[in-house]
C-alpha cells in the first residue's frame, strides 16, 4: 500500500513537471538542485538589484561574500538581517559583503521592506527561483558562504544567523590559505 501511494506522489509531480513544460508555464517552484559541498566552487549568477544594477557573484571575487537567501513573509530571515547588517557595516572595509537574495517577490514590496529597516547592503531579485534553484534552496532561509576564490566554505539552512556567528565564520575564511594553482593539479 505505500509503495503505491509513494507512486502516485511521484507521477502527481511528473505530470506536473510536464504540464508546465508543455503550457510554457515557468517552472520556477521546482525543487533546487543538490546543495553546493563545502570546498567546491560556488556556480556563476547574476541578478539585478532593486535599482537594476547588474550584480553577478564572480565580481566580488578577493572577498568574502554572504550570499543570503530570504523573503519579506520569513520571520526567520527578517529576524536574522539586523545582524547580517551589523557584520555588514563592521565588517565591508575588510573585504566582506553580502548579497541578499530575494525569492520571487514583487520589488515595491521589499524596496518598502529595505527602507523600512534601514539595510544597506546589495539586495538582489531571485524573480524567476533559478539562483535559489542553482544553490539547492528549498525552504528558507539559507546562507551561503563564500571565499575569496569563489569557494563555498559554510552552508547553513534553517539556521537564525547572529552577528557573532557571522564574524567568526569570516574571520575563519579570512585566516584560510588559499589554494595554489600548483595544488590543484
């Protein structure tokens, strides 16, 4: 019996996948891909930004990047950004940045979230799900850590950011080596 009923979930979202594909409907609610391991290069985006400026992850290379997963309805993510900004301010002159990507939200909507909390850091519309999709997003929110060679270095789900956990964790990327091109071979 649950084999069987295991089946019908399976062909349920086969055809939903199909349906959409055949309509030309977007298939932005499909389910992310695998999550990036730690130690692997973080895949290439770009996203604009509220005001349309063009942000694509390779051109912060040489820092460490927070690239955080987040929307207005997620008590979580609206509880963890005063202390993604603290680390932000404090911590910006020392090569460290952070991309604050929203999921598929309307722009008016988060331009008054942003202005109503005072963030300050670059906040980068997710409109069709792929960049949540790249990075294995599935419920949110999601931090994402990333050296200064476009390494992932923590990958963090679920969990409610502190501004102390965020110093240490670049602290950490920022006293790592890196990897020479000789090692690689």
């Amino acid at each position: 019996m649950r084999s069987t009923r295991y089946g019908r979930y399976v062909l349920a979202a086969a055809l939903a996948i199909a349906f959409a594909g055949a309509t030309g409907l977007p298939q932005s609610w499909s389910m992310g891909s695998r999550v990036p391991a730690v130690g692997t290069p973080a895949d290439e985006f770009r996203l604009t930004d509220l005001e349309g400026k063009s942000h694509s992850l390779s051109q912060y290379r040489g820092k460490v990047v927070l690239v955080n997963f987040w929307a207005t309805w997620c008590k979580p993510c609206t509880t963890e950004m005063p202390a993604m900004q603290a680390s932000f301010d404090k911590l910006r002159d020392k090569g460290f940045v952070v991309l604050a990507i929203n999921e598929l939200e309307d722009d008016d909507k988060v331009r008054a979230h942003i202005k109503q909390y005072g963030h300050t850091f670059p906040v980068l519309m997710d409109r069709d799900n792929k960049v949540a999709n790249q990075f294995g997003v599935f419920g949110l929110p999601v931090s994402v850590f990333i050296d200064q060679q476009g390494r992932v270095q923590e990958y963090i789900k679920g969990g409610l950011l502190t501004e102390q956990m965020i110093n240490d964790v670049v602290a950490k990327i920022q006293q790592q080596e890196p990897i020479k091109a000789a090692s690689l071979r």
